[in-house]
C-alpha cells in the first residue's frame, strides 16, 4: 500500500533538498513523497498524506515571535513561505497527523506553539554549529525518561549541525528531550503525549547523517515510520 507523505519544500540547495525523500524512501519504500510549497501553493495535497516532514531552510520571520527588533540578523526570512508552513502545520495538528520536524521545522513549531528563537546563536555568546562546506559533529545530552531516550536507548549521542538559529523559549505544551554539550536545545516532544498526535522535532539533520545506524537518525525515522502506519491503520477503520 502506497503512503502518501507531505514534505515542506527546502527551498535551498537542489541536492540538500533530494536528501529528504532519499531518506524517507530508505525506509518507507511505498512512500510517495508530496512536496508542498508556498511557490506551488498546493496546501490541499496535505489532505491526501499521513504524515508531515518539516524541512529545514531559511530563517523564520522574528516578527512572528514578537521580536522585530532582530530582524536585521535574519537577512535569509521569507514571509510567504512561513504563513504557507504555519498554515499546513495547523492542519496537520487538527487532523492529528503524525510530524517529524527538522532544524527550521522544529523551530517552526515551537514558534507556532507560542515559543521564540535566538536569532543567531554564536552572537548569542555559543560556538558556531553551523559548518563550512559541510555539517559539523557534536555531542547531546538526552533527558531522562523523555520520549527520544526511549526508542534511541541512549542518555548521550553525537549528531550533524547546520544552523545558526536555536529554540529559546519553549513554546506551549513542549518540553526538552535533548541539548547540545554547550546547552543549545536540540530536541522536543510534547509534554503530556497522551492524546496528542505523533510529534518529534530535532534540530539535527538526520536526514544527512552518513553513519545511517546511528539511533539518532535509524530510530527517529522507524519511530516516525511507526507512527505512519499507525494513522493509516486508525484512518482505514475509521
């Protein structure tokens, strides 16, 4: 049986943006991944997935968390793509469809959920986790007992980086699964799970990870693949 997936459009690099549905066909092989994007405005394919991919991308309009204060250190934002996202977010979270957020789509949500962004951490006072010519390694603390500690078995683990923006405050229901050695969030999942939809957002790229047995990146698409199959199951019963 065919699983139809909506993935947010990148919009960045051809070949960054081809590691999303490589990644998700890897372990989905019945996946037909439908990209969805503000240039295409095809908002209503969402209705036809099971689930949704939060790319990352270009930085996320600091307006929208009440900090227009900060807007000349995103030179990268574009308005129309966040309401586009913000949009498609919304109804995926009313039709409680499972979603896997990554580096821009977690700090997509958590801004959606009321939480705000540091909008460039390195004058934040952190290292720079942005590479040069590639993603950069580094370790992460995972909390005790949260839902990523759970399918991963790790307390610790290493992950790719490529950013230079961070969740700051935690937006409304979330709590933090995972930080960087240097204290950058680098993971959240809901507070109280039961009887809210699927939802893991990671500000890695496990979509880029070559060491593709690590758990960070195998057990979060096998989790996410898990939940999947879950809401087609709930779907076809319905």
């Amino acid at each position: 049986m065919v699983t139809a997936v909506a993935l947010l459009d990148p919009m960045g690099s051809p070949a960054k943006a081809l590691r999303y549905p490589a990644w998700l066909r890897q372990w989905i092989p019945d996946a037909d991944v439908r990209v969805l994007s503000c240039t295409q405005q095809n908002a209503g394919a969402l209705a036809e997935c099971r689930g949704l991919v939060l790319s990352g991308g270009y930085d996320i309009d600091p307006r929208l968390y009440h900090r227009p204060d900060v807007l000349h250190l995103t030179p990268d934002i574009d308005q129309k793509r966040d309401t586009f996202e913000l949009k498609i977010l919304e109804a995926a979270m009313r039709r409680g469809m499972p979603i896997l957020g990554i580096c821009r789509g977690m700090q997509l949500c958590n801004v959606f959920l009321g939480g705000s962004l540091i909008p460039d951490i390195e004058l934040a006072g952190y290292p720079s986790h942005s590479g040069e010519g590639g993603d950069r390694r580094h370790g992460i603390t995972i909390e005790p007992g949260s839902l990523l500690q759970k399918p991963t078995g790790l307390d610790a683990g290493e992950v790719n980086s490529s950013h230079h923006q961070a969740v700051d405050i935690v937006g409304r229901g979330l709590r933090v699964a995972a930080r960087s050695t240097d204290g950058i969030i680098e993971s959240l999942e809901w507070q109280a799970p039961a009887g809210e939809g699927y939802l893991r957002l990671v500000q890695w790229h496990p979509e880029r990870m070559d060491d593709t047995d690590n758990p960070l990146t195998q057990n979060i698409i096998v989790q996410f693949t898990e939940a999947l199959q879950r809401n087609t199951t709930t779907k076809e019963h319905a």
